[in-house]
C-alpha cells in the first residue's frame, strides 16, 4: 500500500475514535450536570480535588506507560474544569 493510502486509512480510523471520543465525552457531561443536580440539592461542593487526583492515578496505572501522568493530568483537568462548569448551571 502506498504511503498516501495508508495514511488515509489510518486517518479513517481516527476520526471513527474521534467520534466514539465525543460520544463518551457527551455522556460523562450528562452524568456530571447530574451530579451538579444532586450536590446543589445538598448543598455540597463542586469541588473534589481528592477524587480528581484519584483519578488521575489510576488512568495513568491504567495507560501503563502508554501516556505520561502529565498528559493524562493535563487531559483530565480540563475535562475536569467542563464538568465542574456544567455542574454550576441549575
């Protein structure tokens, strides 16, 4: 296969796991605002630092060396920042 096709094919195929991506994104952000619901309905926190750090630990345990916690840190955080923002809107 000629480098141009290959590359095509496996841009193809990225841009399928871009899709699955957002997907999965657009339902963590669905169970985030709900989240939101129930802590504004308590009055309790947006914030939970310990469990974002949790998190973080145990996705870089799971990229097993594939992704650097720093890049994993940097991902999630902002992911972190969206949902926390959803979370503020009642």
């Amino acid at each position: 296969m000629n480098p141009s096709k290959k590359i095509n094919k496996l841009r193809k195929e990225i841009d399928r796991i871009d899709q699955d991506l957002i997907a999965l994104l657009k339902n963590r952000l669905s169970i985030a605002k709900e989240i939101g619901r129930v802590k504004a309905s308590n009055s309790l926190s947006i914030d939970d630092i310990d469990r974002e750090k949790k998190i973080i630990k145990n996705l870089s345990i799971e990229a097993n060396n594939d992704l650097k916690e720093e890049d994993i840190s940097n991902i999630f955080k902002l992911i972190f920042s969206i949902s926390k923002n959803l979370q503020k809107i009642k």
